[in-house]
C-alpha cells in the first residue's frame, strides 16, 4: 500500500491507532457530559488521523526572468462523504481497522493528518467541504465546519497566549470609563481593510493589577497575522497603564464579556 505524509507527521498510516480517543468517543456516546465531551475534543485535538487519497504526479511550469522550467509535482485528491443534502464531509480514520470499513480503500493511498491540518483544509473557502467525520462507519462523529472553527480558534489562542492570564485569578470586565474615541475610529479604518475580520466589540479588562482594552473579533484565516495587524494599529493609542488583549469571539471568556454589548464594528454586507 502506498501512503503519503502531511506535514509535521512522520508516523506510517499502520502504525495510527488512538485508543484514548476511541475510548473517550464510547464513553461520551454513553454519557455525553461537559465533562465527556470535553475530554473527547481534547483527544481530537491531540490525536493523528487517516485520510484515503489519490496522489496524481502533475507537470508545472515555473517562470522566471523570461525562462520557464518544467517541474515535476504532486496533487492530493481527497476522497469525501455525501450526505443527503449533498454536504461534503472529510472523512478521518482513527486507524486502518476502521478506514476498510469504507468500501475500496484497502488499496487507497493513504496520508496522515492531524487536527490543525484538517481545520485549515475544512477552512479553505475553495474545499467545498462543511467538516469532518471521524470513523463514519463504526462509532462516529461528526463536527461540522463552525465547530471546527471554534475548537482550532481556541486552541491557538491558547497557544499564542500561555502566559496571559494566571490560574485561579481574579479576571473583570466592563466598560472603558472614558471610551477610546481616536482608537476605535483608527480600527474601524483598518478593519475595513481587512475582508477577513466580520464583527469587533470593544471592551475594558482588569486581571492581575493590569487594566487592558478588550477587543474581541469574529473573524475567520490566520489568528497570529489577524491579531498582530490589530496590535500594531492600536499601539499608538496604548500607555504603560493600559495595553490591549485581542480575543476570537469563540472563547468563553470572550462571550461572557460582549454579552448584550453592540459591536463597534461590524463588516458591510
């Protein structure tokens, strides 16, 4: 069997098993609690996947300076499930036990994904595909496109800010005393620059003696490039006394803070 690695992954199609998620998707199905749930997305997050594919070898022609070189290259073609309303869907494999289930794949080229490579293709608005299913013919799971979305946006918040907030502390929100009029005329210009980000709200956040604006987006693509672009916009309109926090509106936290708030911003349809 041929077989074919994304990147990051350098463990063969064989040797994928995920018994930890297998067991906390059982338990769930039997039990869904915060708590269940909870720990099957963290094995989600955690756990490597197989996709059946078709690799095609491709010719392309590269030029440069006038002079034109024909390269060799590859193209992934995913195989997809269909749903009755036509809905596309990956599907993932926790182990190749489960990927024969699917008929005519006991000969399909196989690649390794994970969940941050899989969010990013369900992402892309050319795929055409509205989530993922995890072993749709044994005990499945499926998550559609916004909850992808929800679960990579919090994870990579979390990432990028390891060291915001410390545990167990004190975290208030509320509105700025005097609002930021110049600061918040300067991101509305940007935001209208920026196709990506659909609604920002503006708000006030004391933790750990330090006072900063809040600002939560909804946003979709790159969070780093997203919310570094905001910072750098902001930082004319900071001080020592206050900086600014940028957080996706799928956090928690971030949800509880804008409440019953209006937007400040939201993108002209």
């Amino acid at each position: 069997m041929s077989e074919m690695k994304m990147e990051n992954s350098r463990v063969p199609a064989e040797k994928i098993f995920n018994p930890d998620l297998k067991e906390a998707i059982v338990t769930m199905q039997e039990d869904n609690s915060k708590e269940n749930v909870d720990k099957m997305i963290t094995e989600v997050v955690k756990a490597k996947f197989i996709l059946p594919a078709k690799v095609v070898p491709t010719t392309q022609a590269v030029t440069e300076n006038g002079q034109t070189v024909m390269k060799q290259a590859t193209q992934v073609q995913f195989r997809l499930l269909e749903n009755q309303k036509k809905e596309k869907f990956f599907g993932l494999f926790t182990d190749t036990e489960e990927l024969f289930k699917w008929q005519d794949t006991q000969n399909a080229q196989k690649v390794v994904t994970d969940f941050d490579s899989i969010s990013q293709m369900v992402m892309d608005p050319h795929s055409g595909v509205v989530g993922f299913v995890i072993n749709p013919f044994g005990k499945s799971v499926t998550f559609p496109k916004p909850m992808i979305i929800s679960i990579k946006q919090q994870k990579d918040f979390n990432t990028l800010n390891k060291d915001l907030f410390k545990p167990g502390e004190q975290i208030k929100i509320g509105e700025p005393k005097d609002y930021p009029i110049d600061l918040m005329a300067t991101l509305i210009n940007h935001f209208s620059t920026e196709p990506n980000v659909n609604v920002a709200f503006l708000r006030m956040m004391e933790h750990s003696d330090k006072k900063s604006f809040l600002v939560v987006v909804d946003f979709i693509g790159d969070m780093k490039k997203i919310f570094d672009a905001i910072k750098e916009t902001a930082q004319p309109y900071l001080t020592e006394d206050v900086d600014i926090v940028v957080m996706p509106v799928t956090m928690d936290l971030a949800r509880n803070a804008i409440n019953g708030v209006e937007p400040f911003y939201r993108k002209e349809q």
